[in-house]
C-alpha cells in the first residue's frame, strides 16, 4: 500500500509539473513577437504597441507564472513549508494583476489593437470576462489551501483561464471570427488533461476541476455573446467614459 501512495504522488508531481511547463511553454510562443523576443522573432500579423501599463501586466503575470512553477515544484521537492510562503506572495501579486487588468483593458479600447473583424469596445469583452473568472478561481484556491487537492485544481484552472491570450496570438489562428473561437476552445482544452488525471487517479472527477472547467466555459460563453453585442458596446463605452479613456 505504502509502494502504491508513493507512485501515485510521484505521478501527481510529475502531472502538475508537467502542466505548469507546458503552460509557460505556450505563454513564451504565444507572446514571443509581442514581449519576451520582441524585434527578434516575428508572426503574420501586426503587434500590438507596447505601453507602460502592457509591460508591467506582462512582468507580473509572467512573475506569477513562476511563483506558480517553483511552488509545484517546493511540493515535489517535500518543502511545503516554502510553498505556503510563496503561496502569501503568489496572492499578493494575484491581487496586483487584477486592477491592472483593469487598466490595461481601458487603455486597450484607445489603442485598438483588435483584429479587424471586431470593434475596440467589443473586443474589450475578453479581458473584462477574464477578470472576475480569475477572481473567483484564485479566491477559491486561496480558501481552499488547506485542501490539497481542491486547492492544486483551482490554481491549475485559473493558470489555465489566463492561457487563453497566449493561444489567441498563435499563427496558427487568423485573426477572424472563426480563428478566434478556435483559439478559444483550444485553450479550454487543457481542462480536458485534468479531467483524465482525475479519472486515472481517482476514478471520478473532482469537483474543483469541474468548478474551474464550467467558469472558464461560462466566461467565454458570456464573453462571445458580448463580442458583439451593441448592449456591451454601450456599456464598455460608459466604463471609459467614466475612466476618462
């Protein structure tokens, strides 16, 4: 018995260690003409121009992404005490993204940066549908931290929410209506990674996955209703009205 709860820890270190690569994997090529190789590498498509609030939102959130990996790894490595000491850290930077999240996608709508099928404040729906479903997964994660396994699949969903940029800049999609519903549904993908690990490793899916699965779905559901709805338009445009945009 005690063979068999070692393999199946070792298997769960290697899964999660494995997602948290792949995720940063796609993160660096789907960002890499934009931020991380700007001026050396280059995609069939125009960048968007780099403001002071786009660095900063991409400097936090790629320092996250690695809080996010040396934490699984602290964990591999037996160190959990460090891992709830980075976790204090990795929730405050959570917390610094969210108002910049904000800012950056006011900013957005004046830089119209959108593919050309959409409208700025249109394409102001998918960061502004993001942000409450990253709330809702890294709260969740945060109360839940003393359930390990509950806590480990929200964090997973919410890193997995965030991937959803990373994908759409990805050459391999056009920048049309069609490419970005299939950059969407790619990056709810992963989701389908836990959904086996869940099965194999406990013969039923958890409820945290199916939680971090049903909000991300929920959020792009919401999000390409109001892609192009004249409701969100209006909205979106008294937001920037009022933010002075």
């Amino acid at each position: 018995m005690r063979g068999t709860a070692t393999a199946r820890a070792a298997a769960e270190r290697r899964f999660y260690s494995g997602m948290v690569i792949f995720m940063i994997a796609m993160l660096l090529i789907g960002f890499a003409p934009s931020f991380y190789f700007r001026g050396l590498v280059h995609y069939p498509r125009p960048n968007p121009k780099m403001t002071t609030l786009l660095w900063l939102h991409g400097i936090l959130f790629s320092s996250w992404m690695l809080l996010y990996l040396a934490q699984v790894r602290l964990v591999a490595a037996g160190r959990r005490d460090l891992h709830m000491k980075l976790g204090r850290w990795s929730m405050i930077l959570a917390v610094a993204l969210v108002p910049l999240m904000i800012a950056t996608t006011i900013g957005q709508v004046a830089a119209a940066d959108q593919p050309p099928a959409f409208t700025p404040l249109g394409w102001s729906a998918i960061p502004a549908f993001a942000i409450p479903a990253f709330i809702l997964l890294v709260g969740g994660g945060w109360l839940k931290r003393r359930d390990g396994q509950a806590h480990k699949r929200l964090m997973l969903g919410a890193a997995i929410l965030m991937m959803d940029p990373a994908f759409g800049r990805f050459p391999i999609f056009p920048p049309s209506q069609i490419g970005v519903s299939a950059a969407w549904l790619t990056s709810w993908l992963p989701f389908v990674a836990l959904f086996i690990w869940d099965w194999r490793s406990m013969r039923r899916i958890h409820w945290a996955t199916l939680f971090g699965a049903t909000v991300m779905a929920l959020e792009l559901i919401l999000r390409g209703m109001a892609l192009t709805s004249p409701a969100w338009e209006h909205f979106a445009g008294s937001v920037v009205k009022l933010a002075g945009g």
